[in-house]
C-alpha cells in the first residue's frame, strides 16, 4: 500500500472566493490542512489537487513552498483530477480531503486508515464527528477508476463530488461507514469553512492555540465548551450535503 492523501483545493469557491489562502492564525487556510495531514503517523505522503486555471498557480505556489507535490487538472471534473493524481503519485489507497477542512484530526485519519487496513473496502468513511474535523474518506484506486469508467463528464454530480459514486452504489462497490464516538457525535460543532461565518469561528480558534497549528478535536471540544455561545457564529450556515441518487440507505 502506498496511503496518500489528496487535498482538492482551489481559489474559485462559489460562497467564499479564495478561502483556502485566507489568513488564519499566523498563516492561511491550506497551510493548516497541509501541516495537520503530515501529522499523520500512518499517511505515507500528502500531496494537493488543484485545477489548471490561472488562479491556482497561488495554491501550486504555496504548496511547493511547503515541500509538497502538486497535480494540476480539471477544475469541474474532480474525479478525474483524482484518478490522475493517484495516478501520477501511485496512490493506493487514497485518502481525501478537502482544503475547508483546516482543523482536520490527523488522529481520525489515523483511525481511518486503521478501519481500513482492517478491513479493506473501496469506500470507507468515519460518520458523526463535528463537521470539518473528521472530513477524511479512504478509497481504493481501482474503485475511482471504475467510478470513472461508469460515467461520464456530463454525469456533473459523480464527476464533482469524488465518493458519491461509490457511495451510490453499495450493491457494486463495497461501502464501509463506521460511527465515530459518542463524546464526539452529540457535539454539532460546525468546524469547515464554507462562508465567512465559518472563517470567523475557526480564526477564534486557531488564533487561541497560537503559535501551535496543531491542536486535537479534544482540545477545541474543551475550548468551545469553556467559551459557550462561540458556536453560535456560525450556526446558521446550511451544510450542503449529497443526496443519492438511488436513495440508498447503508
């Protein structure tokens, strides 16, 4: 096996422009996801997925200053930037995530790819840990690649959103999604960044651990339970979540 993760990440977000390179902390955005992903003890590389556009030379910019790979390719067809990128850096399996997710747990994705090794699967996710701390989902090269095969780019909803079509389709692909700790999932915690409001509470957070970048879910848990009503800056921000196709319910 060769565990990498793959950060999708671009600057042409449609709630929030840019938000992977605004200020966070003492950095920005994609710093954050890049430096809590090499904590990682069983990840064997990290690498970041962005588009050919002209607005992303900053991200392949920023990431090369931080001693990381870069793959470049369709902006709208993700899932084909996947295959290639795992391609490209022979990934297998491949762990995503995604660049709005800068209080990423290394842990989980190190319980993660344990689940995984465990019992290897074409998709395996962790479910119920605080939105954008446990943001990490492994998947086996060959099923993206079959993923890839069975569509097309005019399929927008599998081509955009990596796992849906794996996801979708448990009667082909075999599905594993565990259930994260109790503790952990009555916490409705809101920790990705999709709109300024996100971008708001995680600065708060970020800028009370400085200098460190890294800090565990428990340790923003504590946090936010001592400063109660923090979690209200956000709490009106609507998640999109992806609704399947064929209704399946695991």
């Amino acid at each position: 096996m060769n565990i990498i993760a793959i950060i999708q990440a671009r600057t042409g977000s449609e709630r929030l422009k840019g938000k992977v390179l605004k200020k966070l902390g003492n950095h920005n955005l994609l710093y954050y996801v890049i430096t809590r992903c090499k904590k990682s003890n069983l990840l064997q590389d990290v690498i970041v997925a962005t588009s050919s556009k002209k607005e992303d030379d900053a991200i392949e910019d920023f990431a090369l200053s931080m001693g990381v790979n870069v793959f470049r390719g369709s902006e709208k067809d993700v899932l084909q930037r996947y295959v290639d990128a795992a391609k490209q850096y022979h990934a297998d399996p491949i762990v995503r995530i995604t660049a709005d997710c800068p209080l990423i747990d290394p842990k989980i994705i190190d319980d993660l790819i344990n689940l995984y090794i465990k019992d290897p699967s074409d998709y395996t996710f962790i479910e119920g840990y605080p939105i954008g701390s446990g943001c990490a989902e492994i998947m086996s090269y060959s099923s993206l690649v079959h993923a890839l095969t069975d569509t097309t780019p005019n399929d927008t909803y599998y081509r955009e959103h990596v796992m849906t079509y794996l996801t979708d389709h448990p009667e082909i692909f075999k599905v594993n999604i565990d259930k994260a700790p109790e503790i952990y999932s009555k916490k409705k915690y809101r920790l990705c960044v999709d709109e300024q409001a996100d971008l708001e509470l995680v600065r708060i957070i970020c800028d009370h651990f400085l200098p460190d970048a890294y800090f565990s879910l428990s340790d923003i848990v504590s946090f936010l339970e001592a400063h109660s009503g923090l979690e209200n800056i956000n709490k009106h921000v609507k998640q999109k979540y992806y609704e399947p196709v064929n209704k399946v319910k695991y």
